[in-house]
C-alpha cells in the first residue's frame, strides 16, 4: 500500500459402500444412522435404482467400506455421528460436506485432490467461485454447499466477536478477518465498527484495490464511525501474496489513520493483517 499526498483525503494504501456381489447377493448400504444392513438379491431395476446402484460401485459418498477381513468399516458419514466431527481428518470432514463424488472419484478422493489443489482448509475457505468450479469433478452445487459452508463459518465467527468485547479476544478478530478477506485475490481493506464495550457493530469492506495495493480514503473512514456512532475501530486488510506480514507502508498507513481518528474520539485498537496462510496484529507486534 502507499499513500496519496493528502492524508485527509486518500491514503494509498465417501465413500459410499461399493457393491459387494457373493452368490448372486448384493451387500447394500447400510442406513447412515442405524448402522443397519439391507441385503437384496439381483433383480429388475429403476433406471434411478441402477444409477444409484452405478453410484455404490464407484463409492461415489462417504458411506461405509468393506475391510480386508471382509468386516464392514463405517466411513466418514458415519463416523461422524458416532464419533464427533474431531475423529475425522479435514479431507474426511470435506467428504461429509461433499456428499457424493463425481463420475470418476468417491468423495474422499475428491476431497483430498480438491485440498491438495487449494492449499488445505484455509486456502478452502478463501477460494472464490471461479476456483471451485475450476476443479475438475465439482459441479455448480458441490461449490455452492461448499460456499455456504465456509459462509456459515465467517457468520459463527461474527458472532463470537458480537458476543464478547474485540479487543480482549484477538484470536476470534484475526479468525473472523481471514474469513471474510483471505479468499480475496485482490486487496481488501476493511473496518470493524466497535461500540464502547469493543462489542462489534459492522464490518464493512470498504476499499478494494489490485494484487499489491488498495487505495484507502480515510474520510470514508471517518463517515462511517460517525454514522455508526462507533466508539473504537479495528482495521484490517488481506495480502493475495499470501504473506501477511505487515510492510512499512502498512505501518505508516495505521498511524496516519489513527492520527486522524482522534479528532472524533474514536481509537484505533487494532490493525490486522491476513493471508490465506494465517494472521498478524500489529497492536500485538507493538506496532500501532
């Protein structure tokens, strides 16, 4: 980021089971709950039912699975009922959100190729449309449950900071912040609005800018805490390199901002700085 030459006007800144065919008897699904098995013999199908029969041999959802020994092992649908969501690995956890595989993989497999392409779960959850469906295997409504999954993060985030006061919660602030900026790609600047308990009132994405700077009016700023009646603000923009270290720019940019924020009461507490990678206070850097 960089700054304009007045301050004041704008600063630069799964498997589902495969079938298991043994004298002509087909071992089915069991049900996700019960754990029960149906056992069926060959018959005339439904074109749904030899689709949905196509979809068990390919193991195409996160059902259970035959063992070596022949003993049938619960996959990470099941599991995740009998045993919590901590039992499962992250790719596992992605296969329950999935659903169903695609014609050519179960879901584990997708899961863990879909990971392994975005950089784990925090390059998951900053993933724009676009790189979703890029993947080969993950449709339009795949990428949408995935969208309002990690939308409903960012939401329980919110509400931890809605919650509580910010500022003695710093880790639920920088959790928050790479929720809602790190899937960006281009430069985000944002502001949360807090009221005199440091309880938040918006957050608002105010300036958006290029891979390497976002333009930042402090004005708009100013506005905005008057509008909201905040008494304090956090700042906070994202880094697409993906190095959320803070530069010298950054520092510089923060003090300016706070100078001014005096002028109308309102402190500055924080200023964030986050990546797809993780976070950086600078009021825990001594920064600001």
């Amino acid at each position: 980021m960089r700054f304009c030459s007045n301050p004041v006007d704008a600063v630069v800144v799964m498997l589902e089971p495969k079938s298991v065919t043994r004298s002509n008897r087909t071992l089915a699904q069991p049900s996700p709950l019960s754990g029960g098995i149906r056992h069926g013999s060959e018959s005339p199908q439904s074109p749904s039912e030899g689709q949905d029969k196509q979809d068990s041999v390919q193991g195409s959802s996160p059902g259970w699975v035959l063992g070596s020994n022949g003993s049938v092992k619960h996959g990470p649908r099941e599991r995740i009922v009998a045993q919590g969501p901590d039992a499962l690995t992250d790719a596992e956890l992605l296969a329950v959100c999935l659903g169903s595989g695609s014609k050519r993989l179960p879901a584990l497999q997708l899961a863990q190729g879909l990971l392994a392409q975005l950089g784990g779960i925090a390059g998951l959850f900053g993933a724009a449309p676009e790189a979703l469906l890029a993947v080969p295997g993950l449709g339009p409504a795949k990428a949408a449950a995935l969208l309002g999954a990690c939308a409903l993060g960012e939401r329980v985030a919110r509400a931890e900071l809605g919650a509580g006061e910010a500022l003695a919660n710093s880790a639920a602030v920088l959790r928050y912040v790479q929720l809602a900026l790190a899937r960006y790609e281009q430069e985000v600047f944002a502001c949360l609005f807090l009221d005199t308990r440091h309880r938040l009132l918006r957050c608002d994405k105010l300036f958006f800018g290029s891979v390497d700077r976002a333009n930042v009016y402090p004005r708009e700023i100013l506005k905005r805490a008057l509008k909201y009646n905040a008494a304090a603000v956090i700042l906070a923009h994202n880094h697409p390199s993906g190095v959320a270290e803070p530069s010298s720019s950054d520092v510089r940019i923060t003090l300016t901002i706070k100078e001014l924020m005096t002028h109308l009461d309102v402190r500055v507490l924080d200023h964030v700085v986050v990546a797809a990678g993780g976070g950086v206070s600078m009021a825990q850097r001594g920064l600001i």
